[in-house]
C-alpha cells in the first residue's frame, strides 16, 4: 500500500468513529510495556487476514479527537519495538514484523504501529513477561483483546493454525507456501517438479516458446552474457495457477525468476516518464519465492553467478518499504554522484542493434540505488 492509500486508510478508520477486528485506538502511547506487547500479539494474531493497526494519538473519549503524539514521554520508533520484541521469547523464534509510520493530520501528528499480516500465526511466547503469559494464546476478536489472564476460544485457535498450515487458503496460496519448502520438491520423469506431499502442485520451467532474444543489463555482469529467456508454470491438477518469467544465467549455472521492473521520475517536468529504471523483488512475493526455490547450496559456479545478479537486483522488505526509498532517491539523488561507480562496470561487448550505453547507464543506476538503499536503511 502506498502512503496515499495508507493515509486515506487510516482516515477512513477513525472516521468510523468505532474499534475493529484489526484497528484499535490509543490516546496517547503504552505506558506499560506489558500492555504494549499483549497489544502486538492480539494483533498479529487477528482473523481478518490483514495488517494488524494500532492508532497512537486518537481518544475515543472525546468523539476521536485527534491528539499529538510528537512530545509523548513513551513515544517509540520502529528500532524501539523490533529490538523490544526481540528480547521476547516467541515460539519458534517467529515474532510479529511491526514498524512504526508517523502520519501528520490536521497540523499535529499521529502515530500507527502496523502489525503485519502473514502466515506464521498463532504467535505466542514461551517465557511469562510481566502478566503476559507464556503459552497463553491472545488474539483479536472484532473490537476485543483476548484478556491477559486467558486464552483465545478454541475455535479461534483452530483458525490460526489454520492459517499456518494453509488449509485456508487458496490453491495458489498453498502453491507459494509449499514452494518455500523447496526440499519436500520432486523430479518428475517429464522434466517437472511435484510436491511429495500434495503432487497435484506441478512446477515446470520451459524455454519461452515466442523465442525472445533480448538482453537485460544484468546479464552482462555474468562471464556467459548470452539471454536464455524460460517461462515458470505453476500448475494445481490441469489448472495454470500463475506463470511468470525466469532466466538461465551465466550459460546455465543459475537459475531464477525475473527480477520486477519500476522506475523513478524524479522531477515534476518529468512525472510522465522514468528518469530511473530498476530492478527489484519484493521479499515474500511470488517471484522472490521462486527465486528462492531456485536457489541450491551449490557454493562453487551457482553462488558467483546468483551474486553478480543480485549485485543488479534491488530486495525490498516490503511494498511499503519500496514506496518510502522511492521517496528517499526523490529528495536525495543529487547528493550522489552516478560516476563514482563506473569503476564497477563489467565488459559490455558491442551488440549489433543495441545501445550499449544506456545498458551501462542502468547498470550504473543499479549499482547507485544499491547504495542508496543501504543508507536509506541506516
């Protein structure tokens, strides 16, 4: 969700003027960190499959005003909350992804802890913390928190697991869930790949049939640059539930998923096209999923040539994440200097019919943006 849509979100939530399965408001910040946490966990633990939302900075008791938050004593950023969470002990060692967006309405401003939606639920802890109890499993219900000293219904329980297992879920859902099981994956005598445990969930990749032939600048990072374009099929029974795009590198040694493409305008004059263009995958979605599937632990050929493309390759943690360093290239992109990097350039030979320098100028942008992100994240 972009931070329009996010605002807008958020907007339309306290206009509501009511609490909800997965929104709660606060007046002002946790001043225990007990109830901080037996928040967190009920809203990771909510059944509407969607981000968890605590609303910092609006009081229910005088018609949802809005109240600001800028000078809360309690106040916490992102960091605060990850590193406190952290020293929790979770089951399994999976805890809750939260982050910290501050949003400014009406001339003051409020914060949202997002609680982010996922699949690794029920999210308990395994060690008492202050009232919090170990094994005791919290959860959201409607406009309710599951009490401190009890336990979600039973019913509720099961929907959780549930949603771990997947037995909820859609087919192409279960398909990405078993993919990240890359292990329990079976070679078929046809060339395709089954699941062991549910062998109507075929994968196969198979050279594209309109014989396309184009390079990428990401592909002359490899010592073999020449282009091996694949099609990656996901198939429940007879049913194609998605296919995408996937690429032989460096004459075979490696194999992927294509990389998502995205640019940057970065001024007004040029909002109608791309000043920057980009290469990414976004962590959890399908292609990094089957990017990851591809991935063996061949530590010789295999790891240099998945290397060199990641080299090109942008990782987002989020969409959200995506949107904010987007905004970061925006206000910053002057303070770098693009020719700091031509040092990195690979040989690019001379392609009958291409232009290879605006091959090098997107190598160059990746290499840049690598940077960028790094400090973005700092």
């Amino acid at each position: 969700m972009d931070m329009f849509s996010f605002r807008e979100e958020i907007l339309r939530l306290i206009a509501l003027r009511q609490e909800g399965e997965y929104w709660d408001f606060k007046k002002e910040w946790h001043k225990s960190k007990p109830d901080l946490l037996h928040d967190i966990i009920c809203m990771a633990n909510n059944l509407s499959n969607h981000d968890g939302l605590i609303i910092i900075g609006v009081d229910e008791e005088t018609e949802y005003s809005i109240c600001d938050v800028v000078n809360d004593q309690n106040r916490k950023k992102t960091q605060d909350i990850v590193a406190f969470l952290r020293e929790k002990k979770f089951a399994g060692g999976i805890r809750p992804t939260v982050y910290v967006q501050p949003l400014s309405l009406k001339q003051t401003t409020i914060d949202v802890i997002v609680i982010c939606n996922d699949r690794n639920t029920p999210y308990f802890l395994t060690e008492h913390y202050q009232g919090v109890f170990a094994n005791n499993i919290y959860a959201r219900i409607m406009d309710t928190n599951t009490p401190k000293n009890a336990t979600a219904d039973i019913n509720v329980i099961e929907k959780l697991w549930k949603k771990r297992f997947g037995i909820d879920a859609t087919a192409l859902e279960r398909a990405l869930l078993f993919l990240q099981k890359h292990y329990d994956w079976v070679d078929s005598d046809d060339g395709k790949k089954f699941y062991k445990y549910a062998p109507e969930f075929i994968l196969e990749n198979i050279q594209a049939e309109d014989g396309r032939n184009d390079y990428e600048f990401y592909l002359f990072n490899q010592c073999d640059s020449r282009p091996r374009w694949y099609d990656i099929n996901i198939y429940y029974h007879q049913t194609l539930l998605y296919s995408l795009g996937g690429v032989a590198l460096d004459g075979g040694r490696c194999f992927t998923s294509t990389p998502r493409t995205d640019g940057i305008s970065l001024y007004k004059e040029s909002y109608h096209h791309w000043d920057i263009s980009y290469k990414y995958f976004i962590k959890g979605s399908i292609e990094y999923i089957v990017h990851l599937f591809y991935t063996t632990d061949d530590m010789g050929e295999e790891l240099t040539a998945r290397q060199r493309f990641l080299e090109c390759v942008l990782i987002f943690e989020s969409e959200f994440e995506r949107t904010k360093f987007k905004d970061f290239v925006i206000a910053n992109y002057e303070k770098y200097d693009i020719d700091a990097f031509r040092n990195r350039l690979p040989y690019f030979p001379d392609l009958e019919g291409y232009n290879m320098d605006a091959f090098k100028k997107d190598y160059l942008q990746s290499q840049l943006l690598q940077q960028m992100l790094k400090d973005f994240r700092s």
